[in-house]
C-alpha cells in the first residue's frame, strides 16, 4: 500500500469552518493533533499494547498540553475584544 493512500487513513484532515482567525485555526489543529494522538493510545489500549494505566497517563498528559496550547488563546481574544 503506498504513502499516498495510508495517509488519509491515518491522519485524517477535516477542513475548518468556523470563524476563520489564526487563533481559531491553531486551536483547530492542536484539537485534531489531540484527536489522532488520542485515538492511536485507544486503539493501542484496546489491542492489549497498553495498560490502562498507561492509556490514561498518556492521555491525561495530551489533555494537559491541549490545555496549555488553548490558555494562550483564550487569553488574547479576550484582550481583542
């Protein structure tokens, strides 16, 4: 199977429509990066790869970047507004 077919597959991109800014557009792509990274740990828990300890740590800690990445913003449209 070549690159070209896999990719859609596994990373799968969904265009944004919502209210188009930069700050709406960096929070989509952190939010979809969680998405995959999240759904990989899932199904490597599912498949036995992982505990559910470890599942849950490495979740938790996506969680803990997402939130990192969205503080930032939050914080500048609200001084744009």
């Amino acid at each position: 199977m070549s690159q070209d077919i896999k990719k859609p597959f596994l990373c799968p991109y969904v265009p944004y429509r919502g209210q188009m800014s930069l700050d709406a557009l960096t929070f989509d792509a952190n939010l979809q990066e969680f998405a995959q990274r999240a759904g990989f740990i899932s199904a490597l828990h599912t498949g036995g790869k992982l505990s559910s300890e470890e599942a849950f740590a490495a979740v938790s800690s996506l969680w803990w970047e997402l939130a990192e990445a969205y503080l930032p913003l939050v914080r500048s449209q609200t001084i744009h507004e």
